[in-house]
C-alpha cells in the first residue's frame, strides 16, 4: 500500500478547548519515557480519556490498555528502540522539517520565544520542539500559540503518524489521537508529507549552534519571562535522544 495515501484524513470532529487540552495533557504525559509514576498515573489518565470524542477516546484508551498489560522493562526497550533508534520517528518537530540543519537553529529560538511571548521561560532539558513539551505548553499555558507551532509542522505530525504505524509500533495510537485533534491535511500540506516519504528531512554536516547564538535574531526584542514553565515536573525522565 502506498503509505502517501494513509495521509489524507477526514476532518475530525470539533473538539472544545477544554477537551484539546485533555487530549493534549495524556498525550504529552503518554509520550513520555515510561516509568513507574506513569504507570501509575493510568487511572486518572483513563478518566479522562474515557469522556473524549471517540476519534481520540479509541486510539488513547489502546495505548493504555497495551501499557498496562506490559511489563514495565519491555515498553521501557521499546521505547528507546523507538524513538532513539528510527530516524522517521523522531519526536523533535523542526527535525522533520529542516533535518540537522543551520536553519533548524533558528527555527528551535523561535519556539522558545513562542513561549515566552506567552509569559513562561522554557527551562527543561529537552530541545523546545520536543513534541511533548509542545503539548504540555498547549494544555497548560498557551492553547493557540501550541497549536500554531504544531500545525506550522503538521508534516511532520503526519510523518510521524506513518512511520509509528509502519513500525507496527504501539505508541501510533498516540500519534492517531493527535492528528484527529488538528485540522485535516490541505493540498498543500499532503505535498509536504508526500516530499517527507520521497526524500526525507534535509541533512547537512553541521551541529545546532544557531540555536544558541542566531545573528538574525538579534537586535528583536523578546518579551521579559514572567512565571518559569518547568517540564521537568511533568516530563521526569524524558528518555529521547537525537535520531541516530
């Protein structure tokens, strides 16, 4: 089967804020490295998966269902063969886009200023285009400046939803739900997810120092950071490496 045509979606069912930011929240917390408090956050998660629409309600409670029936070790090598390992499954939005490329650089200070245009200093570990860091951003400060930065990389969303699903792998579902939450895939989007299949992210030879340092950005003034957004309190032991 062509894989380009499991991109075409049907529009989704319209989902309140409120629910988006449900959604979002199980999502972020489910695409964490799985541990021992994320096992144990199933109950509550399966609250309140179970009174979202159906299109997101069926993907999440799968996820739930297999993270429970496994050994905690076993979902722990998956993971980390997953996303580690597969290049295509790359959870760091701007990859898929611009690869390890100079103008990723940019692109990784533009999210962080997203962020503090919204009034909170991003001060995780993980790079700012760490899909589950976008998320928890979303459900838990800024709901429209969330899902801009996604849907501004709804490609790559896609591309991630097929590879997981080619991959057989289990965490699809996660990617399933997501998509049915966002805006079906226009022309000119589904071109975007077929050149990602075709030829893939962009590589160039180079490591990410615009990130630190980006002479284009200078000179524009970011607005002062208010309240800090820590992940690191819902993102513990976030496990996912650069793709190899």
């Amino acid at each position: 089967m062509n894989p380009f045509r499991r991109a075409a979606r049907t529009q989704p069912p319209p989902l309140s804020d409120e629910q988006t930011r449900l959604a979002w929240q199980a999502i972020s917390l489910l695409l964490d490295y799985p541990s021992e408090e994320l096992v144990g956050r199933l109950p509550l998660l399966r609250e309140v998966v179970d009174g979202l629409p159906d299109p997101v309600r069926l993907p999440l409670s799968a996820f739930l269902a297999h993270l429970a029936s496994v050994p905690l070790p076993e979902a722990q090598r998956a993971y980390v063969e997953t996303f580690d390992h597969t290049r295509k499954c790359c959870l760091y939005l701007t990859y898929f886009s611009f690869g390890d490329t100079r103008r990723r650089g940019v692109a990784l200070v533009q999210f962080k200023q997203a962020y503090r245009r919204a009034g909170v200093e991003f001060s995780a570990d993980e790079l700012p285009d760490h899909l589950g860091v976008v998320l928890e951003f979303g459900a838990t400060s800024d709901l429209e400046a969330a899902r801009k930065l996604i849907t501004d990389h709804r490609a790559g969303v896609e591309m991630l939803r097929i590879a997981l699903a080619d991959k057989g792998s289990p965490w699809a579902n996660l990617a399933t739900a997501l998509c049915a939450t966002l805006p079906s895939l226009d022309g000119e989007g589904l071109d975007a997810v077929r050149r990602l299949i075709e030829k893939g992210p962009p590589q160039e030879d180079v490591g990410l120092e615009p990130y630190a340092i980006d002479p284009e950005l200078h000179g524009a003034p970011e607005p002062p950071p208010t309240a800090p957004m820590d992940t690191q309190t819902t993102f513990p032991t976030i496990r996912v490496g650069a793709p190899s």
